[in-house]
C-alpha cells in the first residue's frame, strides 16, 4: 500500500492519510503541490472541506524566511498583549501548530478562487523546486488566502502531524518537499469524516487510502537504507 501511495503521489494523485485515533483522528487529502491544478483544488475543496494547507520541510521553510505564527505572535506580544493571551498552549492533542503565515501569489486576483489559490500553490512549489527563494517576497503577497505550515525538523521523527507526513511522503517519492493538505469533513455529523466513510469514498474515486502509521513506518524504513 506504502508503495503505491508513493507513486500516486509522485504522479500527482490525491492520497488519503488517517492520521491515528490518538491524535487528531482525521484524514487529509494530500498532493505534491507541484502538480497542483485547479481540478485538483476543486475535489478539493468539494470533497474535502477542511483548510487547505501548504506543507513544507523546515529547510525550505528556513530558506523562504517564514517562522512560525506563534513566533511572530511573540515577537508582537509586547506591542500586542492579546497576542500573548492567544498562545496555543492548551492544544490537547500536540505541543505545537504548525501554522505560519498565509499568502496569495501576486498575479493572483482576489486569492481565493480555485484558480487562484492552484496558482498560489503550484508557483510557490515551482520557486522551492527551482530553489529562487530570493524571489518569494517579489512574487507572493502576505496575507493571504493559502495557508502555509512548518514542518518539524525530522518531521515523522519528531512530530507525527499531517504536515509531516506529507513531507516524509514528498521525500520518498522524490519530489519538491512542498505538498498540499486538507482534513476530509463529514456533512451529516458535522465531525470529521469517518474511516469507512473515507475508505467508501477512497474505493469508489480509485485514491489509495493508508495510516499514518504505515507512512511513518515506512519512512523510518527509507532513512535506514540510506544509512
């Protein structure tokens, strides 16, 4: 199963990862962002629901000069108290959010479109692939309408969160480690959608439907064929 998420993934196909019932007990659809359409943004944002993220590895983070969100809220805390107040320091099911900050590429119009955020997605994808992170400032704008996140250095190593996970995922497959993810929602329960609704729904749309754990598996298996 490991192996065919791998390939869909360098393919540009949507993967389904559960993370695990003693977390966040959801599912994400994750794509490499450098194949990221606007077909894809729409199943999407159809099929899915949740927010639509940007994923990438803390050596491409530290490389754009993007920080966390809770380290600009920091930094602002003594001109802004509230910010201080803010803290994600009661998060029952992680230590840390990932979250940075959010941008639109400036071609784009209002930045919310399927066109629009695919543009965002797929442009930022192609600047880290072709390493012109010089150009990031000159060619996105902040905020924004596309969600970025840091992933933990070692990213399954450390944390076990989707952001790391599609990072282990675009490093096994070899592709730019800029991904997309978004939690799958569930219309009739108002939660997020459930296993067998995902695996009804992975089965009928033809996606590959895996753990967490046999992504996080697996990677500890690469990174012991490389040593």
């Amino acid at each position: 199963m490991i192996e065919d998420a791998i390939k869909a993934f360098k393919d540009g196909k949507i993967v389904l990862i559960f993370d695990n019932d003693n977390r966040e007990r959801e599912t994400d659809m994750i794509i490499a962002a450098e194949h990221m359409t606007t077909e894809h943004m729409t199943t999407i944002r159809n099929d899915a629901g949740g927010l639509v993220c940007v994923p990438l590895s803390a050596e491409v983070s530290d490389k754009l000069g993007i920080p966390f969100m809770t380290d600009i809220m920091d930094a602002a805390t003594e001109e802004y108290p509230v910010l201080g107040e803010l803290s994600p320091n009661d998060i029952p099911y992680d230590e840390k959010s990932a979250f940075s900050i959010t941008v639109n590429h400036r071609k784009t119009f209002t930045g919310i479109t399927d066109s629009d955020r695919a543009c965002t997605i797929k442009e930022l994808a192609l600047l880290c692939k072709n390493e012109e992170f010089d150009k990031f400032g000159k060619n996105f704008r902040a905020p924004g309408h596309v969600t970025l996140l840091r992933a933990t250095e070692g990213h399954v190593l450390k944390r076990q969160g989707h952001t790391e996970m599609s990072i282990a995922l675009a490093e096994m497959a070899g592709t730019t480690p800029v991904a997309v993810c978004c939690e799958m929602m569930d219309d009739e329960t108002g939660g997020s959608m459930t296993t067998d609704k995902v695996a009804k729904y992975a089965e009928e749309k033809g996606l590959i439907f895996l753990s967490g754990d046999e992504v996080i598996k697996a990677y500890h298996e690469f990174k012991e064929n490389q040593k």
